[in-house]
C-alpha cells in the first residue's frame, strides 16, 4: 500500500520489483485481499499483452496517516 501512495498507479510487476523477497504467490494474495477490502482496486486492460494496474481506493488512501504514524514511531523506536 505505501508503494501504492507513493506512485498512485501501479503495474503488478513494478510492485514485485519495489517489495524485495516476496514471492508471486505471496504478492498475489495479497493484492487479492486488499481488492476484496476495497483498499486497492485493479483496472484490466483487453490488450496484448495483458496490462493490468493497480491504485489505491479512497478507502485505502485513509489508511495512509496510520501508516506515516506508525513508520515514524518505528524510526523513533528501532534502538530501543
């Protein structure tokens, strides 16, 4: 999601390249989930080759305080 907020649009491949580690599987389930919470939403685009995009809702684009909150209280507490 912070990768989402940060860019607005992104293609499935751009988002495994920016989250190192994670698997395909792993990758998809979770934009599975988060689209079945309605916290990203998933545009397809009927071309060759297939593209297809991913953003955040305005549900999900809330949860971005929460987010900056917590990545600034981990910075101030990782040598604690």
């Amino acid at each position: 999601m912070w990768y989402l907020a940060k860019d607005e649009v992104k293609r499935y491949g751009e988002i495994k390249k920016v989250v190192s580690g994670i698997t395909h599987k792993m990758l998809s389930q979770q934009l599975k989930e988060l689209i079945a919470d309605g916290l990203v939403h998933r545009k397809e685009y009927h071309q060759i080759p297939p593209k297809v995009e991913y953003s955040l809702t305005e549900k999900g684009k809330t949860l971005i305080p929460v987010l900056e909150t917590m990545c600034s209280w981990g910075e101030k507490n990782i040598n604690s």
